[in-house]
C-alpha cells in the first residue's frame, strides 16, 4: 500500500513474489503495443517506472520469479519480462535502453493508485478502436521520438531518455 513515506508494496496474485518500493515513479505510462498485449493477455498495460535500487523483489520459495527476454516488442529493443512461475503474473519489466530503471504493472500494487494515473500512453496506432484516449495524457502513435525527456516531477523522478 502507498503511504506518505513513499513506501509501496505489492505482490503476485499467489503472494510468492512481494515487492515493495520507496520512491516516487520515473514515469506512468499505458502501452498498447502488440508485444505488451500478448504478454499481458489485455487490451492495455498500465506501467510504473521505478529506479531500481528503489525497488525490492522476495520470492518464497526463491526460483519462483522467472524471467523471460522478449525480443518481440514494437520498438525494437529486448525487454527482460519477469513473473511468478507458480500464478504466472508478470511482475516487472527491464530494458537495457533503461539502465537503472525497472517497469512494474501497476495492477500488483497495493493501495491506492491514484497517483499512478498514466502520463503518456504508448503505441496509439495500436490501440483498439474502441477505446478512448486518457484525458491528460501526452500520446504517442509508437514510441515518442528519440531524446523525448519526461518531466521531472518533484525533482525525484529520473529522465525518460529514449537514446541508446
């Protein structure tokens, strides 16, 4: 559950895979890329950056968090997509064009996610037609153009930069 420390926790649908994160995000985001669908089994994911030192996984028992490297994702890069092996939820994703940073699907979160509302969404062309867009988010028909730089909320938010 968020609380005013800045302190999140949250965990598979089974329990055996806890996270829990102090930090404000880097960025909030929908993504409607094909890559993303598949791998969600939705229409939509809804995503929170964290910076990862910010966050801490525990699996009990310790080989329940799988990986698996995607090299399917519409804008070209291999993400690290991380889930429970027992429940099968996915529990992060990673990118080397991200070094530092971790993607949490919001949906494992405890609490309150109000100030997870989506900033951007991601991969527009993609996204099915009958959905609307998220009133006060910055869109993009792919992925926003090379050296797009997020705002800095609070000053503790890192730097959204696409540059390899």
């Amino acid at each position: 559950m968020a609380t005013s420390t800045n302190e999140r926790t949250g965990s598979c649908l089974c329990g055996a895979i806890q996270v829990r994160i102090t930090g404000e995000p880097i960025f909030t985001n929908l993504c409607h890329c094909t890559s993303c669908k598949k791998a969600s089994g939705s229409t939509v994911v809804s995503i929170a950056a964290y910076r990862s030192e910010d966050v801490t996984y525990t699996a009990n028992p310790p080989d329940a968090l799988k990986t698996y490297n995607d090299g399917s994702p519409e804008s070209g890069r291999v993400l690290e997509r991380a889930f429970c092996g027992i429940c099968g939820s996915r529990v992060r994703n990673a990118s080397l064009s991200f070094p530092g940073s971790v993607a949490l699907p919001t949906g494992i979160l405890d609490g309150d996610k109000e100030d997870l509302k989506p900033k951007y969404e991601l991969f527009c062309a993609s996204r099915e037609n009958w959905m609307a867009d998220v009133p006060g988010t910055e869109q993009f028909a792919t992925m926003p153009p090379p050296g797009f730089q997020a705002p800095k909320p609070g000053e503790k938010q890192g730097t959204w930069s696409l540059e390899s």
